[in-house]
C-alpha cells in the first residue's frame, strides 16, 4: 500500500478490492471450489511447493493454479509439467495480485475448462510479504511461506502478513543448521500476531514437513465443503 | 505500485514523489552528503551490511543511517550501536520509502545535527523488491541485495530492482554449497535486465566480498563529490 495516497482513495481502492474478493468467493463456492492464496517474500519457495502438492495430490483432487508474476511465466512452465491447468497472471508494475486480476483467471477458468469439475484452486501470489496480505482475491484461506534465511525478526517487522494468514509455512528448514537463526523466538513472534494461525515447518528438499502440509489441505477443503453444504 | 490506480493516478503519483527526490537531493547535494539507497527482499541483509559498513568505515567518513521499516524500530536499535546517527522512519501499512518520508528524515538530520558534517548517508528501505526500485527517495546510486537462497530467476522475474541497480550484492554466498542455485545462471540473467551494474558477491558470514564493497562506497562518494565540485 502506497501511503502517499490520501485516505479516501486508500479506502475506495480497497473497498472495490473486497467487492471483487467477495464476487470471486461467490464463484468458487457455486462451482464447489476451495480457493488457497499462497503468499510470502520472493524465493521463500512458494513454486516448488506447488510442485510437490501438485504432485502429491492431484491424484486425490482435482485442481487448478492461477499463477501471478510481474512478469514472465517461468514459474507457470515449472507446474504445466504436473498435466494440471495453469493459468497465468502478468501484473506488469504491480507488486501484488488484486481481485479484479484473479477475476480475469476465474474466467479463463470458467470458459476453457469446466469449473465445477475443480475440488482446489490454488493462487501464487507475486513474491512480497507486504501488499498480497491486503488485498483479498476471493481465497478462503491465505498460507503464508516464510524461509528460515529471512530471521526471526519477520513477524515483527511484517505484521499484516502474519496476522492475516490461516497457515504459515517455515520453509527450507534444511538450512537452518547453517545460520544463527532461532526458531523458538521465530515461533514466539509469530504468535505474538497471531495466536491461532497455524505453522507447519517443511524444507522442499527433506521432504520433511510436507505431509503435515498435505494434511492441512485435505482438512481445508473437508471443512469448506462442510460449510458449503449446510449453506445449501 | 498498484495496478487498481488509472493511469492518471499513478502519473500524478510518481510525479510528486520525483519532485520530492528531486528536493531531497538538492540538499544532499548542499551538505556535501552522497546519499545511497539501499534495497532488497526481506531477509536478504541489508541491516547486516549495514552493521558490518558502519564498523568498517566510521572513521573514514562521518555517516548517518535513515532506516526505513512499516513497524518497530528493531533495525535502528542495531545500527545505533555503532555510535552514528540512526534516524527511524515507520512506514505503517506502506510497502516501501518515498521521498516525503524521507525528507522527514533529512529534517530531522538538519535540525538535530550540523548536516554539513556528514559524508554519506545510508537509506535502508522496506523490504520488498518491487516497488522501492520505482520510488526514488533522493539517493545517488541505488544498492540492491540478492540473497543466493531467493534463486537465479529474480532478476528476470522482478526486473525493474534489477534495471535500477547501480550496485548489486549478492547476498549470503557462504550458503551456496548447500543450495542448487547457479550463480552463473543468476550472473547472465542480472546481465540481460542491466549491463552495466557493479556485481559484488559477499558474506556476512566469512567477510568474503566485503572489502570490495567498501571500496565501491567510497569510490562511489569520490565520484560525487567530484562531480558537486564541478558544479560549484
């Protein structure tokens, strides 16, 4: 968020912001879809967690990625390998996705595929551990990655996005061995934003931590599905 | 920067924050001060750098620190250790510096100490490695930090930092043997968004690399000084 924008501008941007969120929302729950919004500073490793979740799951559901970069789609290249449908969103300048952004993917999702058929949407956000927390897109819950390279300092110094993030993922944990990172006071900042979010270590190249992750996914989705259903 | 904005919103925006650069460099510029804006990912360490420069270099030349963060003033608390002033901004919800937050610091410079004492001063912005690089602030030359954990591929996907770049650290390189990162790779793609920008591959950790930055700070600070003289 640019603070050099009066505070009227700031509100109307994020108020229509939301109303796109909430319509987007409204789409996946009519197709029955489970929307995550993955979200963290460039290379905490949010791409090749898509790989191994595509790879590990979509046997299990059927899902689709809606992929946002600045600019290139190296990273949608990297997922079309695991077959599934990879849409992809170059936000030019923008630092973040929006909701009328992912609103243009919804649609690609609805007129070149068949979006009823979709259990899971999973949307990369551009790498920044400010703006993405702010701006909604109609996900119905935000995981935010944060690598042990970063410090343990991050959710005080950051604390939109660890406030709003239903999960957080401690990513290359692998290396932790290497630096003078403290984990323990990492965990404590953390909850010092956000008591209940929660946290799950992983290093992509272990493989340790992944299967928790997993587990979360299927829980969200289970629990998503539930709420949907009783809405009917 | 945030797509939402019309193009008559954002014009208008950059405009004011150049004129406020503009502004603040005048100053600099009449103090004698060479001003460097230093910029990067979170967790890429630029308040290490910045540790490890004040300690190297105080007593060659007088230096003062404006320290950007969106909360606390945890950075400020570790540069003020090293006796030299450390002027915090918080930035709140704002995901990077611009000029008028910065002329607050540079105020506050001129009003607190004899500004025309100082040689250099250091920006540390926001960690974000998008949109510092679009709003100038008033420096001379723009530093970017890269850390070898974030990958070969940002250069190409977050360019503009990249294109801005008038020095680029990479970060952290005693981490290298641990990851499959190929500093080659990252080498050309840095080349491909800007030919010109002095690379430096440093380690906080072993000190590898940290001479040579110093030395580029103070060439950098002879080349301005040079170039104020001929203006005089």
């Amino acid at each position: 968020m640019h603070q050099t924008f009066n505070a009227a501008i700031e509100l109307n941007l994020l108020h229509a912001n939301q109303e796109g969120a909430d319509h987007n929302r409204e789409h996946f729950d009519r197709w029955g879809i489970t929307c995550l919004n993955l979200m963290s500073s460039p290379g905490a490793g949010k791409t090749v967690l898509l790989e191994q979740t595509l790879a590990a799951l979509k046997d299990k559901f059927e899902m689709a990625v809606i992929e946002g970069d600045m600019t290139t789609e190296l990273d949608a290249d990297r997922l079309r390998k695991y077959d599934v449908p990879v849409i992809p969103i170059n936000t030019g300048r923008s630092c973040h996705l929006d909701s009328k952004m992912v609103a243009g993917g919804i649609h690609t999702l609805e007129h070149q595929y068949n979006p009823t058929d979709f259990d899971l949407v999973l949307v990369e956000n551009v790498g920044n551990l400010v703006c993405p927390a702010e701006f909604e897109v109609g996900e119905h819950a935000k995981v935010a990655l944060l690598s042990v390279t970063e410090g343990e300092d991050k959710p005080l110094k950051y604390p939109v996005m660890f406030q709003e993030a239903d999960c957080l993922l401690i990513t290359k944990t692998d290396l932790a061995p290497y630096l003078d990172i403290d984990l323990e006071r990492l965990t404590a900042n953390v909850r010092q934003m956000n008591k209940d979010v929660t946290i799950i270590h992983v290093s992509a190249k272990t493989g340790a931590g992944l299967s928790q992750w997993f587990d979360w996914v299927g829980d969200r989705l289970k629990q998503n599905q539930a709420s949907l259903a009783r809405q009917i």
